[in-house]
C-alpha cells in the first residue's frame, strides 16, 4: 500500500499516511482539524546499476546482450517525432 505524505495548513505538521489509490486523499488534519494539502515527496524506488539495462529491457531481442543502448542497426534509420526508432513501436514496423 503506497505512503502519502501530508503537511496540515494550522499546526504545519507534516505527516505520512498509507492510503489505497483508490482512497479519496485526506482533508483534514487528525490532530488540529485544519485543512491539509498533499505532497509531492521524493520515491525512494530507484533503478542503480547495469544489470536492469543489459538484460534487455530497452532494446530489441537481436540486440541483446550485446551492451548495445537503443536501436539496432535496422532501426537506425526510423526516427520518430519523440527521439528514437523502437523496435516494438507499431509504427516503425
């Protein structure tokens, strides 16, 4: 269940509390009653190191393993409007 942090308006208490997504965000604080606003907190998920990359996730399946860190050389040439030639985009097929 995610943790949303929360900093209430009148005590200016910041907390955290697990919520559903589904769960209407709070609106008042449970210790003063004041009104609370929700923060945007920095994710402590992070990708760190090569592995996740040189599986292959980003690239296509002839081009795996091979350190390689975007297009294969038949995707060179597709360019889209976003940056790149992706094997798996429909519209570079």
């Amino acid at each position: 269940m995610p943790v949303y942090e929360y900093e209430c308006s009148g005590c200016k208490k910041i907390f955290e509390i697990q919520q559903r997504v589904a769960d209407a965000p709070l609106t008042v604080c449970p210790e003063c009653g004041a009104e609370v606003r929700k923060l945007i907190s920095m994710s402590s998920f992070q990708l760190k190191g090569s592995g996740w990359y040189s599986d292959g996730y980003s690239n296509c399946s002839s081009n795996v393993g091979k350190g390689g860190g975007g297009s294969s050389g038949a995707d060179a040439g597709n360019t889209c409007s976003a940056g790149g030639g992706c094997c798996h985009c429909p519209a570079a097929q």
